[in-house]
C-alpha cells in the first residue's frame, strides 16, 4: 500500500506573485487550506514541498508551493503531481476506500473466474465507473453494490455479480 495519495496536479502560474493554479483530487478542495506540507514524487521518493492555499474558486485551489514567487517558478512544476502522506487525509468511512488502494485489485465472478484488473476509476457523475483490463480487452461498469457486492482490498479481490455485470457494463470488442 503506497504511503502517499495524489491529491492534486499544478495547472498554471497565477498571477505574478508565484501562486500556481491546482487541479484537485482530492475528495473536498477545501482540504487544501489544512495541508501546509505537500509532496512532489521524485522517481522513488518523495519530497516535501511547504504549501500555503490562499483560496478554493470555482474547484480549483491557488496555492503558493514552496519558494516560488513568480510565474516563472510555478511554470517548472506545470504539471507536477501533488502527494499527501496518507495518515494526512481524511480516513474513508465504512464501505468506502482510496481509490489508490483499488487499483490492481481482480474482479472475481461468482464461479472464481478473474474477470480483469481494476485500472482507473472515473469520477464524472453521481456513480462512479470502474474500468477494467484483462490483456487486450477491457470493460466498465458503474460502481454499484448489485455489480460489485464486496470488495477487499487486502486480498486485492472486487467480488462481481456476473448477471448484474453483463446488464450495465460496457464491453471493448
């Protein structure tokens, strides 16, 4: 299990004080104004990076990283990935998990048949959808407990109703 979680990605410079404009992942923006340390991956390691959050608009967070204090600075991290150590982020609630920590995980039909490997999760509506490869071929489905009725993340396992899975997902030929 990784110790880190991405939670951001800098966009642009804002302004020509240093400020970078931040893409968010994370669950709730505002997050942002408590997280004063972030983190920046550097191959295998991460390195810390102060962070001050001036303020959340329109779903993006302007924050002022580390000793940049103009555009030029921010510039060189346009498209870096913000990290937080994990025991920094608010803990999942009952039935819910990082999507991190769900990546690789197999789906399992009801007859033991590994279905694919869980490689993305996205987040454009009210549901979400698992996306799903097994070599070359690849399906998705809506997150729904009638589809996916447990997961266990320590055995690395998403349980699949196979008879729900065929009604609601989405087959590559």
């Amino acid at each position: 299990m990784n110790d880190y979680l991405m939670i951001g990605e800098v966009l642009k410079p804002q302004g020509i004080r240093g400020e970078a404009k931040i893409k968010p992942y994370a669950a709730d923006p505002e997050d942002f104004h408590r997280w004063k340390t972030l983190y920046i991956q550097k191959g295998e390691t991460y390195e810390p990076i102060a962070a001050k959050c001036s303020r959340v608009h329109d779903g993006f967070a302007y924050i002022t990283l580390g000793d940049c204090t103009e555009p030029n600075a921010v510039e060189r991290l346009r498209g870096t990935q913000l990290f937080i150590r994990r025991e920094q982020a608010v803990q999942p609630q009952e039935d819910e998990t990082f999507i991190i920590d769900l990546i690789g995980c197999e789906a399992v039909d009801e007859s033991g048949t590994v279905l694919g490997k869980l490689t993305d999760v996205l987040q454009h509506g009210p549901v979400d959808v698992y996306v799903f490869r097994n070599g070359r071929k690849g399906f998705m489905a809506p997150a729904l407990k009638a589809v996916f009725p447990s997961v266990d993340v320590a055995q690395r396992r998403i349980d699949v109703c196979a008879e729900k899975l065929q009604e609601v997902a989405v087959f590559e030929d």
